[in-house]
C-alpha cells in the first residue's frame, strides 16, 4: 500500500522552478586572460644609480640621429713676405737707349772680419741697353759688367737686372760679377781665387747721364771678403 506525502503549494512551486545547466560546449579554446603590463621602471628620486640596482632613462632626443659636426678647417699656413723683390723689365721711358760706364775709383772699402787682405781695387765696367725690337715692349736687350784689362783676372762675366722703379726717373738694379783672379801675377801655373761681386745700384736719370751710387759685397772663393761704396756717371750713347 503506496502512503501518500502531502506537499504543500510552495514546495510545488519550487519544483517547478528548478534549472539544469546544460552541456558544456566542447569546442571552444581556452584562453587564457592578459596579464597587466608591469610598470614603467623609474628612477626614485634620489636614488644611486651607480649601484646597478636602478634603471636610468635615457630623454627622448638621445635617440634621434644626431647631425654630424662638420669637419675642422686646416689652417692656411701664412706666406712670408718675400726677402728680395723679383727682378722686372719694364723700365720708365727715361732709361730707354744704351748706357755704359766704368767704376775707377772708391769712396770706401772695408775687408770683412778675419778675411785675405784685400789689394788694390779694379776697375769694373757696366754697359746696359733698353730697347725694343720689333713691335715687342722696351725691354733690357743687352747687360753687363765686366773688369778692366788687367793681367791678373780671368774669366770675367756678369749681368744686372732691374729691380724696381718709381715709374719716373728712378731705379735700383742688381749686378752680380765673377771672375778667377791670380794670387801672385800673371803665371799660368799660379793658383786662383774666385772673385764673386754683388753690387745694388741706385739709378736716376740726369740729362744724358744715368748717376749711380752703388754698394758692393764681395767673397773670395765663397768666404765673406769685402764690401766697398762707390759713385758713377754713366753715360748715353747711341745705338
């Protein structure tokens, strides 16, 4: 004999009410969820960052491309001032013709320090021309200087070269002189010396005669010798 359990009404409700979960969905993957990113290491203020324990931060800018410096200048090296003046050729039209003359005597003369003694002064002789060929400029065609006739020099042969003008009446002019002299006379078994003159000549132009003052230097076989002063008039002639 089934007994029979009364229920009352609002356990009946509760019955009806109850819900069963369904199937889980096998297919679906597992994902597993993002994990926050850790925070941004600093530097606490104050802290070592000698010690390896802190991370510095290098600002923003470090790493753009920094432009380069350009490269350093070479400094130009200075030109000295030149210890001469080059020679030149042009002449005023004062000096044009021909001009010789010949160096007789001495205002003074001065054996160097420790040098030969010096003998007697020879004479020298100059002979220059400024003319022009064709339809060329006026140039210098013809220079030089030379010795008087004298039994004891040989081999004489110079020339001499303009050096500046003040573009009037007036320049300066460069000889240079050599020659093989005999110490003791004429003997073609005597031993020579070599005789080398450089003479700076101041030129102006007076009527027909060119007056020169001049300074001479003079070695003897390339060792220091003499140096001399001397005045001249050298005259025009023609062509």
């Amino acid at each position: 004999m089934r007994a029979l359990v009364a229920t009352s009404p609002r356990d009946a409700r509760a019955q009806s009410t109850l819900e069963v979960p369904g199937p889980a969905q096998q297919n679906q993957p597992y994902i597993p969820p993002r994990q926050a990113p850790p925070p941004w290491p600093t530097t606490p203020e104050g802290s070592d960052t000698g010690n390896g324990n802190t991370i510095q931060l290098l600002p923003p800018q470090f790493f753009q491309p920094q432009p380069q410096p350009p490269p350093p200048q070479q400094a130009q090296p200075s030109v000295p001032p030149p210890s001469y003046m080059a020679p030149m050729t042009a002449l005023p039209a004062t000096f044009r013709g021909c001009w010789q003359g010949e160096v007789e005597q001495l205002d003074w003369i001065r054996r160097e320090p420790g040098a030969h003694k010096v003998g007697f002064w020879t004479p020298k002789t100059y002979r220059l021309c400024y003319r022009r060929v064709g339809n060329q400029p006026f140039k210098l065609t013809f220079t030089e200087t030379g010795v008087a006739p004298n039994e004891k020099i040989i081999h004489p042969h110079g020339n001499v070269v303009p050096v500046r003008t003040d573009g009037r009446a007036y320049a300066s002019m460069l000889a240079q002189l050599h020659f093989d002299e005999y110490g003791n006379g004429r003997d073609s078994y005597a031993p020579t010396f070599a005789v080398d003159e450089t003479t700076h000549l101041d030129c102006r132009i007076g009527g027909d005669d060119m007056i020169v003052s001049a300074d001479v230097y003079g070695t003897r076989d390339g060792e220091p010798w003499f140096k001399a002063h001397w005045r001249a008039d050298f005259r025009h002639f023609a062509e």
